[in-house]
C-alpha cells in the first residue's frame, strides 16, 4: 500500500529479515505530497504487514535514504529541509529555489527514538540533493 509512484521508494530488509525499513510518501503532509518531497522513513513488519511511520522524523524533512545496523538494534537515514513557503507555491520556479537548505545523516534506535545528528551539510539551492543513500557495514 505504498503512497509514492514506483522508483521513488528505498527499502532495506533486517539484517535477520523480519523488518523493512523504507521510505514512502505521506499524503497527509499535502503541500509536500503535492510535490512527491513527503518522503517519511517507516518500518515494516513482514508478518503481520503492520507498518509505523520512525519515531521523531522532523515534519518539515524529506527522507532520501535509509540503512540497518549490522545488528538491527539501529537505524540511520538521510533527509533534506523543506520550505514550507516554496512548497505552498503552485508551481517553482528558478527565483524561489535558490535558498539555503540543510541535508542531514541521523542515527536512531529502530523505532526511530534517541535521534542523532551524525553528519549535517548546507546547500546553495533547494533542489540540492545533500545527502542521498546510505549504507552501514
């Protein structure tokens, strides 16, 4: 039951198979729904289908890559800032984008909770792709 048209959604097995953890569109976030940025990392469990949404994901992000711990315990995930005043916009255009945006890499419990900057980047545009997938060995 997945929210965002195929090719936008990253998705990651437990490292013991019994959990997913992706990133799905949002349609109750209208404005960046609107324009396929309401990207939110969840987690799936395979046996009951039963999916929740990572605890304390900033409402004003959009998920761009997610990774397990080697012992599942963990989780990390990339996003990006949203502006809500381009977002409410009908269409962006060139004169708008050129805002400074922030990407960040977090670490979290696999609940999402305990969140942890471990990285943070600055852009010039905010179509600037900062931080994208990401893995953990």
């Amino acid at each position: 039951d997945l929210k965002t048209p195929p090719g936008f959604i990253v998705g990651r097995f437990s490292p013991d198979g019994k959990r997913v953890l992706f990133t799905d569109g949002d349609p109750a976030r209208k404005d960046a729904h609107k324009w396929g940025k309401s990207h939110r990392p969840y987690v799936l469990d395979v046996a009951t289908g039963t999916r929740e949404p990572l605890a304390d994901f900033p409402e004003n992000g959009q998920a761009l890559g997610v990774a397990w711990s080697p012992d599942g315990r963990k989780v990390a995930y990339t996003w990006s800032q949203l502006h809500a005043d381009i977002l409410a916009q009908d269409t962006i255009t060139a004169d708008v984008i050129h805002q400074e945006t922030e990407g960040f890499l977090m670490v979290a419990d696999a609940d999402g909770r305990n969140a942890r900057t471990v990285a943070s980047v600055k852009g010039r545009a905010y179509m600037d792709r900062l931080f994208g997938a990401v893995d953990w060995r």
